[in-house]
C-alpha cells in the first residue's frame, strides 16, 4: 500500500541526483527557471568534458545545451579552477577563479561573463581588467550592486602597484574609477553589500587605507575606509559575511576569538561592527565555516568543515534560528561526509548544498546534494510539564498541523534515547485522530536517568514528522530514601525514647505508624507523593520515596493522633535524605513543634479526628472513650499506654486550640 511521506525538513531530497563529477564544486547559483550552475575544479559531469563550469537541469542531470567554455591554466600555476559564480539580473553569469582565458577568447583573466547558453560573452571589457594589472588574482567572490555594478575580490596581486584585493566593474566590465580601495590587503574571500550601499569584506588582512583591520573592514560606497566600523583587534581568517535583515552582520571562517571574545568561528555583529553578545554561539563550531546563507526567515544556514556546534552534533551543514541556536526542526542526520563549501535556496525553500561530499545521511551523492527546507507540517509539541519526569510520569503533549490526514492515522509521541537521538524512537504516547489532539504521553519503565531526551510528534497517514520539543527533557530513576526524625508527643517518654504503640508484644522497637507526604514548593502545594510507615521508639524511620524526581519539597507528617506538621522550608530531596524535625521548633512550619524540656521536640498530640485543629470535637471524642473506659490500639490513647484515661485528656486539654500551620 502506498503511503505519502511530508519530507523532513533537513532530509535529502532523492529526487535530485547528479552523476559523476570528477573533482569539487566552489559555488553553484539557481538561475530562475530553476536551473543550477556549478563550478569548481573538475573536467568531467557524467563523463562528458565539463572543464570546472557546468549547468544541471532542476533534477541534477547535466544540462548539455550549456556550452563547455574550455579554461586553462593560468600561467606559472599549477591548476586551475573556478571559485565564484554570480547571476546578473538579465541572466548571464559571471565566474572568477584562477585561469587565463576561455576558449576563442584569449583575453579574460580570471574572470569572465557567460550567456545564457555558457558562450563567452564578447561584449564584456576584459581588456580593461587586464590594462588594470589583475591578471595574477586568484578570485573568491562577485557581488552584484542594485545598480549593476560588479564587486569582485581576490588575492592581492603584489606585482602591480595598483593595491587591488577588492575591484568594482561598471556593468560592462569597464572599471569603475570612482571606487577607491587602497590597501595592502593581501586577500579578500567574501564581499556583502548593506542596504545603504557600504561594503563589508572579510578575508586575510590587516590593514585598509593604512588603518588597521584585521580581517574584517566595512567600506564606504565610494571603497574608502568607514571609520565607523569598530571590530577593535578583529578576528581570525573570514570565510563569508552576510547582512540579516534588521541590519545585523554575521561572520563565519577561521576565527575562534572577535576583539578578544570568544566566538567559535561564527559571530553576529551590531550594524556598527560590535560583537552582538545575545547570540547564542556559546561554543560555536569545532571546524572552519566556508559558507552561510540567509533563508527568508532569517534562519541560518552553515557550512563548512566542522562536526559539532555548541556541543551538538553537526557534520559540516546544519540550520540555525535567527538568535543563533540549533534549529531542532532541521533534522540532518549525519549529514555531509566531507567539505561543504557552498549554498543555495531555490525558490521552493530547497536548499543546494556542494563542494567535496560524496554522501548525505549516509546517501551517495556526488559532490552536490539537496536538501529539504522549509518548515515541518507538524508544529513542535509542547510539554504541559516542565519535568524532571521519572519512569511512569504522565504528561500532555499538544501540537498543531495545517496538514490532512488520512482515516485510520495515528499521531504518536516519540522519544529519543538518552542522548537525545531518533534513530530508534519509543512511542510513549498515541491518539487516533485526522485532527490534532492532546495526547497523554507516559515515560517507559525501565529508563536510563539522562538530561538530553527529546520528544516528537509523528503521523501514521500520511507519513509526517514534527521537530523535536524546543527544551530536553530531564529523566532520573526518582527512587529516594529520607531519613526522618519525629517525636510524638503524647507517647514520649523522655531521655529521646517513646511507648511502642503499634504491637508492644510484637514490635517492641516501633512506636507507630505515621504517612510522609510531600508537597510542591510553590502554590498550591500540591502533594506529588504519599509513603506510609513508621517510626520507632528513638523517633527514626526510614521511608522509600518512588517516582519523585529530585527537587525541593516541603516534607509533611501525618500521625493518627496528632497534628499534621510541615519541614520548616522546601528540604532538596535526592537520592538519599535526612531531616529531624526532633532537634528545633524552627525545623517546623511555624515553629509547630511541642518543647520536651529535655531539648528535644514533637508532634502535637490531640487531634484525633485528623480535622487540623485540637478543638471540643476532639474533646468529646475522648471522653466517652474515657467514660467506656476504652483500651487497647485506640486513636485517644495520646500517650500510648494502651487505654484512654485521665492524663491523655490533659495533654488534649492542654493543646486545646492549637491548629495545623502550613504555607
């Protein structure tokens, strides 16, 4: 039976697949009808010579009616390639890389404008270039400005005295005299343009118009220094530059620091060159960034060669929200297993990634991949309980989708293992429903205790997948042993011993039985757990709290004949603890404790009826017990001698009024 799939966002797309390709690809660019220029370094596409410039057809198969401009090797290098491609607005495409000249064109150096069909584009001035002194440049990036002007920017030619990392071209291929960059910069790799026109550039330097700025500048529109750009002692290399759209710059490359702050060799800075410390690279990447690219909403795309971000798994390719954290939505797998040096996103949110890979997720691939973009068809769930959760918690589990679903479709609830993982999922939680619904979710038992689960939500018809709840979910064993101190009052018989109540004959050493209770912290204070037993005729017991995750909780104490009496504060209860309520009035909620004159202290004893408070109820109660003369196991024998009398009306009547305090 056929069953449709919603594509994971961050999962191959297997409709696309290129053939062979015989080296790396630099760059790729989507033209508008959607198909993909490809550069590089390589000579052949599915066997057919395609000399570092190729065009694919949407589905990844080489589109041969793009012609094969044959490129050489510049001279006194040893290869050549094509690093950068750009797409004008009236289609052609620009490249720039390392070579002399295309072929029946022998006057193009390093860069060169192609037409539509990959013909050389004869109207374009390279000569200019060449007359300019840039035949030794090895280019990394073009930059088309709105108004058809091209940016583009390499290593410095130090043959020449014209200081040239970074040239401007009118749309001719003329140069552009009014742009003015003077600079011993040695390389630029990566140009952005702001919407008032200044140009960022980061690559390899260290100074700009004799002003120091390492590896990271902002110029004005004419290429002169903007000396309102402050990146203080800079950072390391710089790969790429971009400008989100509140006018925040993200870097990415080389650097581990930014003006002496940590970054991880990603960083957002203010429209004014300072580090933006409200995103969120707490350990940034363990490898270089080659690459970023801005989807619409402003998430972040990274590539590079890199295998972990903020600790996370991330090999070489992952998406970002837009304050800097990982996108739990974009679900990559194990992702590229080699260099990822360039992205794209076509107008369907699907994202190009390309440069050295061979696989995606574990998938052949050959040196470019798509990728599923967009958002999932199920929102991420969220947790109606903020945990710790121990081995049989419930809690509820609400999503939404704007997706249909079939008849007969089950929305499942399933958890990741301990390390936060879906590769074998548990369904802890199911409701068969074509509508989104709440679902009660209850963790498994047995369990490993962790703090990096995760939770999703997934269909059964179609087939679709939520990404995972935003926060991890804390799981712990929650078995405790508390080890409690409590005297009774009326049964204490001073020198820190009491009557054995319970079965004298046969339980000697235990005084009574008594219900630990304990309550949340913060109102309403609800009771999460309830233990019977007992104490013994020194005050101790030890009691076994089950299925409460450690925490604070107010611990409460229960006894037939007395006072429910709560711990001063919250007591942390974790594997194994201890409170006496024995030692200190204050170690009761209002310093609800009886004085034993012997520097001990105890439960208040006469509340018989077990309504919070020692009034005429409790009275009359043990009064006619006394008048019958009553005995054996009885709740108004206050002293636990084993018949009601006299002196357990005095303890009553002394007490008399006396009330439960609580928070």
């Amino acid at each position: 039976m056929y069953c449709a799939v919603f594509s994971q966002p961050g999962s191959l797309d297997t409709t696309f697949n290129s053939g062979s390709l015989n080296g790396v690809i630099m760059d790729n660019a989507i033209q508008q009808d959607g198909k993909i220029i490809i550069v590089g370094d390589f000579t052949q596409v599915e066997g057919v010579n395609r000399t570092n410039v190729a065009r694919l057809h949407a589905n990844g198969e080489l589109d041969t009616s793009f012609h094969n401009p044959v490129i050489f090797i510049s001279q006194g290098l040893q290869s050549t390639e094509i690093r950068a491609v750009a797409l004008q607005p009236d289609g052609k495409v620009l490249i720039g890389g390392v070579f002399t000249y295309l072929y029946k064109f022998n006057q193009c150096f390093n860069i060169a404008r192609l037409n539509h069909d990959g013909s050389i584009d004869t109207t374009f001035r390279y000569f200019d270039i060449l007359l300019y002194g840039s035949q030794w440049w090895n280019i990394f990036d073009i930059c088309i400005q709105q108004n058809g002007k091209i940016l583009f920017s390499g290593d410095h030619n130090p043959s020449v005295i014209i200081r040239d990392a970074i040239r401007r071209v009118n749309s001719d291929g003329s140069i552009d005299t009014a742009f003015h960059f003077d600079s011993d910069a040695s390389s630029i790799h990566s140009i952005a343009i702001q919407n008032d026109e200044k140009i960022l550039i980061g690559g390899s330097f260290s100074q700009i118009d004799d002003s120091t700025a390492n590896n990271i500048g902002r110029l004005n529109s004419d290429g002169r220094i903007d000396t309102s750009f402050h990146s203080g002692t800079g950072t390391g290399s710089v790969e790429k530059i971009l400008v989100q759209s509140g006018g925040k710059i993200l870097i990415g490359g080389w650097g581990t620091h930014y003006n002496g702050s940590f970054i991880g060799r990603l960083a957002r800075l203010e429209s004014n060159g300072v580090l933006d410390s409200t995103f969120h690279n707490e350990y940034g990447t363990n490898g270089t960034i080659y690459t970023l690219c801005l989807q619409d909403d402003n998430k972040i795309l990274v590539g590079g060669n890199f295998m972990s971000y903020n600790s996370s798994d991330a090999s070489r390719f992952l998406r970002l929200n837009s304050d800097g954290s990982v996108d739990r939505c974009f679900n990559t797998g194990t992702a590229a297993n080699d260099v990822v040096f360039s992205i794209s996103i076509q107008n369907d949110e699907n994202i190009l990634i390309s440069g050295y890979l061979a696989s995606y997720n574990n998938v052949s691939r050959n040196r470019v991949a798509r990728i599923q973009g967009g958002v999932d068809s199920i929102s991420a769930p969220v947790v109606s309980l903020p945990g710790p959760f121990c081995p049989s918690s419930a809690f509820n589990v609400v999503f939404s989708s704007a997706r249909n679903y079939n008849s007969g479709n089950y929305f499942n609830v399933e958890l990741s293992d301990v390390n936060g993982n879906f590769g074998s999922p548990t369904i802890i939680g199911s409701v068969a429903s074509v509508t989104p619904d709440t679902i009660t979710a209850i963790i498994p038992t047995p369990i490993s205790p962790g703090t990096n689960y995760r939770i999703r939500i997934r269909s059964t018809s179609p087939i679709a997948t939520s990404c995972a709840y935003e926060n991890l979910l804390t799981i712990e064993q929650c078995n405790h042993t508390l080890n409690l101190k409590a005297y009774l009052q009326g049964p204490y018989k001073g020198g820190g011993v009491m009557n054995a109540i319970l079965d004298p004959i046969n339980l000697p050493y235990i005084c009574d039985s008594v219900n630990i209770l304990l309550a949340e912290k913060e109102f309403p204070y609800s009771i999460v757990s309830s233990k019977l037993g007992t104490v013994d005729i020194y005050g101790q017991g030890t009691f076994q709290i089950d299925n409460v995750p450690n925490g604070e909780y107010y611990i409460i104490v229960r006894h037939r004949s007395s006072l429910e009496t709560w711990s001063a504060t919250p007591v942390y209860i974790n594997t194994n603890s201890t409170y006496y309520f024995s030692d200190a009035p204050t170690k009761a909620y209002g310093s609800n404790l009886a004085n034993l004159s012997d520097g001990n202290f105890a439960l208040f004893s006469g509340d018989s009826n077990q309504d919070g408070v020692i009034n005429l109820d409790d009275v009359f109660s043990g009064e006619s017990k006394l008048i019958l003369i009553t005995t054996g196991y009885d709740v108004n024998d206050l002293n636990g001698d084993r018949i009601v009398e006299s002196v357990d009306q005095s303890i009553l009547e002394n007490n008399y009024g006396l009330q439960v305090i609580k928070p």
